[in-house]
C-alpha cells in the first residue's frame, strides 16, 4: 500500500539506492500510449494512420501484450477519417481506453465539466470496444484534482461508472521531441535528428534509474511500472529502440491490468477507498522524504531546428 511507512533506520541505506544504478532482475513494465488518434505535428508527408500503423508493427514484431492506448474523442469529430487509427489499434487486439473526450484539465475545469468530457467520450469507446472493458481513465496531464472535494468528487463519480485509474509510475516526458522531430524533418536536418534520438533514449535510461530508485526507497523492491508514451511520429519512430532499452535492463512488459494488482495501485482500481499519493514521486513528499531532482528534457529541444 502506499500509505506504508519506512522505519527510518533504514533511511540512509534506502535514499543511497538513489545514487547508483541498481542491478537488472526481471523488473516488469506495462507499457501505454495517450492522446489517440492524433498527437503533436506530423513531419511533412507523414499522416496519423502512418505514426498508428508503425507503432502498432512494432508492436507485434516485439510480441508485446494487449497495450492500451487512450483516446481523445474530440479528434475523430473534427477528422472523421481519424476513426480509422482507432480501428487499426482495435484489429492489432489492442485495448482503448478513456482520456476524456477534449484532454481536459481537471485542475482547470468544474468537476461538473470534467464529469461531462468524460462521459461523451464513452459512447465512441463502447462502439470500438464492444464487450471488452475500456473502464479505465488516463488523467490528461496527470491532473486529478486540485482540491480535496474536487479529488473526492471524481473518485466517487468513476467509482459509480465502473472506472479504474491507469496510473503512471514511469515516464520521460516523451512528448517534448515529437514538435522538434516534425520541424527538423521538415528542414531535412538529418544531424539534429541523429541528436534527437541519442537524446531521447538517454532521457528513457535517466527515467529508468529514477523511477527505480524511488521505487526501491520505498518499498526495497521494483513495483510493477506503467509507462506513458504518446503516440507522436518521433515516439514511433523510436519505439523499436525504446523497447530496446528496457529489455536490455532487465524489463519484461505485461499488461496494464496485470501491473495495477499490485497494491501499490490498491487506491486507484479500488475508488471506493479514500484517494492517497498517485505516483511515487507523491508517495515520497507524503513520507517526507528527500526527493532527488527528476530528470528534464534538454532545454535545447525548444530550439532545434527553429
């Protein structure tokens, strides 16, 4: 659970785990995608169907598990033929999953309006869905409530709902190179787009050491992770190699059902119990334990290419 204390003797032993990689053993990841249909620009020439179509054969050439992917409904109202990157995802044997119908921001919106966004969304999943379960909510931007009553109040409306939440317990801010990769393919900057790549996969492999280290602060183990990654042309560009990478340190990949059983995520599939920290990061302000810088993406993806 994470409402679990530390006994503080080992305190010192426990935050050092922080400062050195920690050893590879059969850790697992599930692994998810936000924003479907339709995420960040497009390089020249590129369309959504394309950015879909190469994730999705990477995918099944890496014999990955069922991977959720989580839609905005908006996109398919406003480009009807973006309907079919939804179908693409569901023929693959892939699951949909609800991140509101516009990627609203609930610390910015009612929860009335949060509540609404979430419901017309649902339609457009049941038809793609069918029988399979597509209960389970992506947070646009991991936002879940600014205030007590307001966290209170979506709990209680997705527990009535059927809901789950998909938690994120690792992520690299992988949506930050889609706009640069669009724009250096557009000048054909092949040299930036070399640095590009190196950079992204650095920035997974600093996520990696991060996460895990909180991870093994708090509970001396490896908690089942959920990753979040967008479905951007650059992050289907890079999904071989990301997959790569987490294989190489010691990753297997499970589904997301298959991560949250375990009870660090008891508050999140169990609504009816109260709300408690919702990432790691959160569980170690809650303890009062000295959290370590996160790792940043390069400030120089502002400007490459520009």
């Amino acid at each position: 659970m994470k409402t679990l204390c530390m006994p503080n003797h080992l305190l010192v032993v426990l935050l050092a785990s922080l400062l050195l990689p920690i050893a590879a053993h059969a850790q697992q990841i599930a692994v998810t995608f936000d924003d479907l249909p339709a995420h960040s620009a497009l390089p020249p020439g590129e369309t959504r169907m394309q950015v879909a179509a190469s994730v999705l054969q990477t995918l099944k050439a890496a014999n990955m598990p069922p991977v959720y992917g989580f839609v905005n409904g908006v996109h398919v109202q406003t480009q009807p033929q973006l309907i079919q990157v939804l179908d693409a995802w569901r023929a693959a044997g892939n699951p949909l999953g609800d991140h509101t119908w516009s990627h609203m921001d609930l610390n910015k919106h009612t929860l009335e309006e949060f509540e609404g966004d979430v419901q017309r969304n649902q339609s457009l999943l049941s038809r793609e869905m069918g029988a399979e379960d597509w209960h389970w909510l992506r947070f646009p931007y991991l936002s879940e409530g600014d205030t007590p009553e307001k966290s209170a109040g979506v709990r209680a409306f997705l527990l009535q709902h059927g809901y789950r939440i998909a938690d994120v317990t690792i992520s690299f801010d992988d949506y930050a190179w889609n706009g640069p990769y669009a724009r250096c393919s557009a000048k054909g900057d092949a040299k930036a787009i070399a640095q590009l790549e190196s950079s992204y996969l650095a920035a997974a492999g600093r996520s990696i050491d991060y996460y895990r280290g909180l991870s093994h602060t708090l509970y001396g183990r490896d908690i089942p992770y959920v990753l979040l990654v967008h479905i951007g042309a650059f992050d289907a560009r890079m999904l071989p190699r990301l997959l790569d990478l987490y294989r190489s340190r010691g990753f297997s990949f499970i589904t997301l059902s298959e991560a949250e059983k375990d009870d660090f995520y008891r508050e999140d599939t169990d609504l009816a119990l109260p709300p408690g920290p919702d990432s790691l990061e959160n569980v170690m302000r809650a303890r009062h334990l000295p959290l370590p810088a996160r790792p940043q993406p390069p400030a120089e993806l502002q400007t490459v290419c520009k």
